[in-house]
C-alpha cells in the first residue's frame, strides 16, 4: 500500500512535472513502513486549479527497495482521464526518494505532497506550483498491486 501511494502521488506529480516544482512527503502508519513501501502500486488521483478546472488521473509505478539509508528509485506513468487540454495527457518518470522513520520524500523539481499509506493502500494531498502566483491543489488515493 505504501508503494502505490508513493506511485499514485508520482503519476500525479508526473502529470504535472511541465508546470510545477517541488519534493513530495508522505507520511506512513508504522513506524517500520520503510521496509513496506518496494513494489507496485496504482491509483487514481485530480488536480484542481481555478483556472484549468479539474483533471482526473489514473496510473501505476513500481518503488525499489530502499537501500540502508533509505533511498530508492521510483518509475511511475500517469494517464489523464478528463480535463483541460492545459494538462498533460501522460506522464512516464523515473525518480528517487528516501524514506526514514516511515516518511517518504521523493524529490523532484515541483510541489509538495503529504500523505499517510499502509501496507495495501493509501492516500495523499497537497498543493504544486504551476507558475509564478498559481497552484493546484492535488489528492490522489492508491492501493499495492502484488
């Protein structure tokens, strides 16, 4: 659950990887989640901003085995369903993160997620930077694929 959070929040970072920056946080239930959040995941997830309305994602991605210090790789692909034409149609990533103490960061160079994920499902909101003065506001929710 944990890895498709992780993934879930990717696609939707991913979509909106042309208009935004930021590193992603999610937050996890058990305080061992680190050692939860490998393997494949998929969700849906929007994006809402007053001006391009509301486009609605769906996507999966596969999380690495974090290593000792908690980095990983993340390969994520999102697909839009519905929305403006402003937004991306698909979104194919890889990226990295660390996870210690069960929180998630995946770095990138647009907006902030937080989240909160469980070993088979999880979700995740939070606000990205689209240009100078505009925002969207994201929520995304996924469950694991294995």
């Amino acid at each position: 659950m944990k890895e498709r959070l992780l993934l879930v929040l990717m696609t939707v970072m991913l979509c909106y990887t042309n208009l935004s920056h930021a590193d992603y946080i999610f937050h996890s239930n058990n305080t061992n989640s680190c050692e939860h959040i490998s393997g494949s995941w998929a969700g849906k997830g929007q994006a809402y901003n007053w001006i391009l309305g509301s486009c609605k994602y769906h996507g999966s991605g596969t999380v690495s085995i974090p290593d000792k210090d908690g980095n990983f790789a993340i390969t994520v692909s999102a697909y839009k369903d519905s929305g403006s034409s402003l937004c991306p149609n698909h979104s194919a990533k890889q990226l990295h993160g660390v996870c210690i103490n069960g929180e998630v960061t995946i770095h990138t160079e647009f907006g902030n997620l937080l989240g909160t994920f469980s070993e088979h499902e999880g979700n995740a909101q939070g606000t990205l930077y689209v240009a100078p003065g505009i925002d969207a506001k994201i929520e995304i929710q996924f469950q694991r694929t294995e």
